[in-house]
C-alpha cells in the first residue's frame, strides 16, 4: 500500500475504498467470486450472449487491442473455461481457487489515481407511442434513410454523411431533421411519440420499449446515426451555470427542459448527433446484434476493448427511494460483459452501465454517474487442465 493510504473501514468497503483512491492494492479473480452479488442465471445467459458474437467470426480476428490485442478465439476459450466453472457457484471459495489458477486480470488501462474510469448507466425506456401520426403523437422516430452512407476518413474511421458528386457532406443535423423537416414525408417515420424529449433520450439510450395503444409493445434499437459528434446538454448546462455540477442527472435535466419549454429546441439541437433506429423483435439489442442483459452488459469504447469479453466492474450504484429520489450509494463487485458501445463512450476512461428496462431501471441509471475501475479477465498463457 503507498503512502497516505490509510482507511478504518472493513471488507468490500475497503476494497471499493482502496481502488477509487488509486493506491495499490491486489485484486484477484477470486476476491471477485466471493464479491459478486448477482444471481449466476443472468451471467450465464450473458456469457450465451457473447458467444453467440463471437463463434461467428474468423478464430484469428483481433476484436480488441486493450489491454492488449486479443483474438475471438483467445475470447471464446477464456468464457467457455469460466462458464464450465461456474457450475462451482454455490461454493464461491472453490470457484474462487479456480479462477485464480486460470484466470488473470488485466486493468482496462492502468491503476494509477488518474486512470478511473467513469461509469455512467443506460436503460430501456418504455414510451407511450402510435403507428400512425395523430395530435398527440406528433414526434417521429426515424429509420435509416437511404442516402445516409459511409466513408473512410484520414483515420480510417467511418464517417457518416451524404454522397453528393462523390463527396462526402456532412448529413443533416438535429435541428435540420426535428425542427426544419429535413426528412419529413420520405417513409421513414418508424413511430409517432407524445413528446419531443422522450424522442431526444430515446436517442441517447439507443433503444427502447414503445407501448402501443392497443397495449402492445413494439422493441426499437439503433440502426444508424447521422455522423455528428455526440454534443452532452448536460454539459451545455453545467458550463453556463444553469445547473450545478452536483445536481446534474437525467431527472434534473428533464425538470429543466420541462421549465424552460422556449428554450427546449435550442438545447436539444445543441447535440447535433441522430440516431436512427429499427424494429427489434428479440428485444433491445447491443452494437454486438445480441440482445444486451441488465446489470450483466456494458458498454465500452468499440475501437480499444474487445468484443463480447468477460470483464469485471468496480464501483458504485445509485440507490434510489420509492419516490425515485437518490437516496446513496452502495458499492459493488461484479463480473460483466462487453457487448455494446456508444456515441459518448469514448476512451479507456469511460464505461456505460446497462440497468434493464422501464422506470425500476431508468431511476439508478439516470443518477450514474461514479469513479471506479475495470478489468479484463482472460486465461493464463500457463495454467492447469481443467
């Protein structure tokens, strides 16, 4: 332990106490076998999930480059191997002296102070919406127009935008689309919503839940996005003092826009980045095409971590009262998937959290918002046959 890492305070509280304060401390696979508090139900159909992914690519594809390069074969063995000894669950210590003797971790960056990573939560909402257009529902969701098309930029990302003379235009912004009618009377429209903000965070999850009024539900998801870069209205908000640093979360930016309706379009056209979505009928997907599993999946920068790997999170979550009021914090210790990514999750610093679906869900997601780290686990190069 360095210097000035002194803490009176006792089990998982010292662990969580230890890492968010950047001072050395040994974590292992086994420590996270007794720590993990999740039903082993929801990590097996994960684990399904991901392989589902990955046994549809070349064994030698690379599907991530950090914390190092690993391959879809290197993935697959390391998540058969752990759920075979997951069969060991109900004795957490022999689990753990297993996953100690195979597994290792690997830090999703390094385990300086400085290297946290920021955990924020995602979730389904479940909406009120109509297949047709009438004077309630009057906000559209867009599918993926035809002229949206892609191209390599000088750093061999695609880009997304329109062909126009074979060059690449930037596509149409928020403002054009919602507020000029850029795509109006094309086909596109999936379905109609009550409110415009309900469409704007329909956006920033990425799927969803529409609730028909015959009581039917419709899942939509991602399907493309206009090429803008993703611009945060919390952050808009927070610099021009609107709101303070502290108070910020989904609910509070809700009540904003919900107080402040002249300035409505203005704010939400300030993130110039659009989704355009699809129906969905296995329910909501991650960036993987597997359907994602709640409190089991995150979402991770797709250019550096790999694809459908068994990761472990470190940090804390909202706990949330009945009025949907944050109440604390708890931490946690949890094994969890790599099976989606998003337009703000950017870097090796910052990680999204799924938390499931409808308003149980959204309550702690809309409040996450927390330091912590994240690990990768793989098998040893050397270890014992199973």
């Amino acid at each position: 332990m360095g210097r000035g890492c002194k803490f009176i305070i006792a089990g998982r509280w010292l662990l969580l106490a230890l890492l968010l304060s950047g001072c050395a401390v040994r974590l292992s696979p086994a420590r996270i076998a007794m720590s993990d508090d999740l039903d082993v139900e929801s990590l097996r159909t994960a684990i399904g999930r991901s392989l589902v992914y990955l046994r549809k690519l070349p064994a030698e594809r690379v599907v991530g480059v950090q914390p190092r390069a690993m391959t879809a074969e290197e993935v697959i063995d390391s998540l058969e191997t752990f759920d075979r000894l997951l069969e060991q669950w109900h004795c957490r210590r022999c689990l753990g002296r297993e996953l100690d003797a195979r597994f290792e971790l690997l830090p999703s960056s390094d385990e300086s102070a400085s290297a946290q990573v920021l955990f924020t939560g995602y979730y389904q909402p479940v909406i009120d919406g109509s297949l047709v257009r009438t004077e309630v529902y009057r906000f559209p969701l867009y599918g993926k127009p035809a002229d949206l098309a892609g191209a390599a930029d000088d750093n061999g990302e695609i880009a997304a935008g329109r062909i126009e003379e074979g060059v690449l235009l930037p596509y149409f912004s928020r403002r054009e689309i919602d507020q000029f009618g850029a795509l109006a009377g094309r086909g596109l429209e999936i379905v109609w919503l009550k409110d415009a903000v309900d469409a704007f965070f329909l956006h920033i999850q990425g799927s969803g839940l529409i609730r028909l009024p015959d009581g039917r539900e419709l899942s939509v998801g991602y399907a493309a996005q206009n090429g803008r870069p993703y611009r945060s209205i919390g952050r808009l908000l927070i610099d021009s003092g609107e709101i303070a640093r502290e108070e910020m979360s989904m609910q509070r930016l809700r009540r904003y826009l919900a107080e402040n309706p002249s300035r409505q379009d203005d704010i939400l056209a300030h993130n110039e980045s659009y989704v355009f979505f699809r129906i969905n009928p296995e329910g909501a997907l991650g960036s993987l095409e597997v359907p994602v599993t709640a409190a089991r999946t995150i979402a991770t920068d797709a250019r550096l971590f790999p694809k459908g790997a068994l990761a472990v999170m470190q940090t804390e979550i909202p706990l949330v009262d009945g009025a949907g009021q944050l109440s604390g914090w708890r931490p946690v210790t949890r094994f969890v998937l790599n099976q989606d990514t998003g337009g703000a999750i950017r870097g090796l610093q910052r990680a999204d959290y799924f938390f499931g679906s409808g308003s149980a869900a959204g309550a702690p997601a809309g409040y996450m918002n927390r330091p912590g780290k994240l690990y990768f686990l793989t098998l040893k190069k050397n270890r014992p046959e199973p």
